[in-house]
C-alpha cells in the first residue's frame, strides 16, 4: 500500500488531534523557561484553533498569528497557513497572508529592543520568514492543484465511456442495418417466391380442398412479408426518435389474425378501453405467439382466447386442447415465450405457460390496468 493512499485511510479527527499535539509540543520545546502568561495564552489559542482549521481556515490563520511574534519558526501558523491554501483559490489573500506572517515574525519581541542597527538583519529576516511563510502556502497549493487534477481525470474517464457508449451504439445501428439489408434480400424475396408460388396454385389447382390450401399459404406468406417489412423499419430506424412502427396491431387486429391462424379458436371476453396501445399490443403478439406454437406443437388442437380484465387488472389466456394428429418436428429459435416475458415486464406485468390438467397448454399474461 503506498504512503499516501495510507495517510488518506487515516481518520481526519486522528490527524487534527495528532497536529494538535504537535503544536503543543513544539510551542513548549521553543517557551519553555522564557515564556511570559500573555506569551501562553496566545500560544495555547493558537494551538486549540487547529482543531477548526478545516471549517474556519482564515479564523485560524488570525488565531494562530500571535505565536509567530515569539517563536521563530512556529508549527501551528505554518499548519494554517497550508490549510487556508488547500481551501481557496484568492490568491491575493494568500499573499496577504504570508506578508502578514512575514511581518509579524520579523517584529522584535518586544518592540522596546529595536534599534537602527538592526535594519539590515530585519531585512533579511523579513525575507528568509517570508519564504517560509509561502512554503505551505505553495504545498497547499499544489495538493489542491492534484485534487483538481484528479477530478479532471475522472470527468475525463467518464467523457471517454460515454464515447465508448455512443460508438457502440453507432455500430450497434450499423450492425441493425445490414442486418434489415439482408433480411429484405434474402428472406423476404424467399417469401415473396412462396407468395407467388401459392398465387399460382390457388388459380390453377382445381381440387377445392388444394385451393383453400394455396389460398391459405399465399394470406400467410403475405402477412409474413407484412410483419417483415415492419420488422425491417425498426432495424432502419435504431437510434432515432421513432421508437414504435405505424401502424401497429391493435385489439382491433385481433380476430383477423385469428381467422387466418388455421387453428378452430374461439375468442371470449374483453379488455376496457383505456389500456394503452403496448398493452394492446403485447395482448396481440401473446395471443400471435400462443396459436404459432398450438399450430407447431399440438395440431389438430382446438384454441380459446380469454380477454379478461377486473378493477385492477387486464389480461388474457390462451389455452389449448390436447393434439389430435402427430407433431411435425420445426425449427424454432425457443425465444418466443422469452420474448412474451420481456414485453409483460415492460407492462409490469407477468407471463406464464405450463401445461393444463387436461394434456394441453395455457399460456397467460396478466398486468395492471394503466390508462393510454
């Protein structure tokens, strides 16, 4: 451990008391045997002010001034004197100061005893106590200086993180965009082939059952290019202050996307209208992402939306029966639920999933009711 970082451990009220008694100390080593009654009372003020100094620095200098008219080199006004240059920056004070310590050291004690004979030592005693005024005063100087520099360093530190910051999120935004770049490249032209495909199928198959298909498949593939192209706008738009996509769906979509899922579902209940329009949209991707999985996990399963909601809380659940045809084994990201869970933390709110006493599953979001 280095000496300053142990000396900065110590307590203050240790390091005054400590100073204090070195005062003491050094005023009975210089007095002692020569002092008058007024010569200790001025000393014992002196040395009792220390205790203060960091609260009163300049009372304390002024307290402290009498020791330095009988004792040549005192410790207590030099103690001052270093504590009032931690604590200002006047520097014209400071030099008054020293002059001020300069001159009442270089007084005789007392002033009967001085003659013209004694002018050019005076001279080079004001001098020599004048440099030893300024020693503390430039010592406390410099300790401030380091304190300032110290806080610069950390401003600068912290200037740097945030540069750190915004260049991650610049390349963050860069990353989005060539990702958006390739999901329209790529995917989306993939499904606009499957569009297309199923379009072609739906005119020229002539079993019903193959064009109920085709014509089911192309209204997917349509709706998936949809959700991309907002999924799209949202990767372009990282960074800037549009947060949401226009339009968005909404409790009004509702049935619409259950018509087109494919699965028999029945939707029950309702939701009061002055929830907010995340929170009808977080009903809308847990409803979306609830009949995705029946259709992957359990087909041939039968679906039943809730929208329920009470004095305090909105919610609904989703539940499905038992499959009723072998599962298809499909590639899935296993992020859907983590994503719903996100979106009803955002809500306050909590989802849950697990399976139901009869052999099928429910999923559930419930959240407090927030006005739009």
């Amino acid at each position: 451990m280095s000496t300053g970082r142990a000396l900065r451990q110590v307590p203050v009220r240790a390091v005054d008391a400590g100073l204090v008694v070195l005062a003491v100390l050094d005023t009975w080593i210089n007095l002692y045997d020569e002092a008058t009654p007024i010569m200790w009372v001025g000393a014992a003020l002196g040395c009792v002010a220390l205790a203060v100094r960091r609260r009163f620095p300049l009372a304390v200098v002024l307290l402290t001034l009498p020791m330095t008219l009988f004792m040549d080199v005192a410790l207590a006004p030099l103690a001052a004197l270093y504590t009032l240059a931690t604590r200002t920056r006047n520097r014209p004070l400071l030099a008054g100061c020293a002059l001020v310590n300069a001159t009442a050291g270089t007084l005789a004690w007392p002033l009967s005893d001085t003659s013209s004979d004694d002018r050019t030592w005076t001279l080079i005693q004001f001098v020599y106590t004048l440099a030893t005024a300024f020693a503390p005063i430039l010592f406390g100087q410099l300790v401030q200086a380091r304190a300032d520099l110290a806080r610069q360093l950390v401003e600068v530190e912290v200037a740097r993180e945030h540069e750190r910051a915004l260049y991650a999120q610049t390349v963050l935004a860069r990353e989005r965009a060539q990702l958006a770049r390739e999901m329209h490249d790529v995917v989306s032209h993939q499904v606009s082939l499957i569009a297309v495909q199923a379009g072609a199928m739906q005119v020229a198959a002539k079993d019903p059952g193959a064009r109920e298909a085709a014509r089911t498949i192309r209204t997917l593939s349509v709706n998936t290019l949809d959700e991309l192209r907002h999924m799209v706008t949202l990767l372009r738009v990282s960074g800037g202050r549009e947060t949401e996509l226009t339009p968005q769906p909404t409790l009004a979509d509702l049935q619409q996307l259950i018509a087109g899922s494919g699965i028999e579902t029945t939707l029950t209940g309702g939701l009061p209208p002055v929830i907010s329009t995340t929170a009808q949209r977080t009903v809308y991707r847990t409803v979306q992402e609830a009949l995705t999985n029946v259709r992957k996990h359990a087909p041939g399963a039968r679906a039943d939306v809730r929208l329920w909601h009470d004095a305090r809380h909105f919610g609904v659940t989703v539940t499905n029966t038992v499959p009723t045809r072998p599962t298809v084994a499909l590639p899935s990201s296993r992020h859907g639920l983590i994503g719903l869970r996100e979106r009803a933390e955002l809500l306050d709110g909590t989802l849950t999933a697990e399976p139901t006493p009869q052999g099928g599953y429910e999923v559930e979001l419930r959240a407090p009711i927030r006005p739009a």
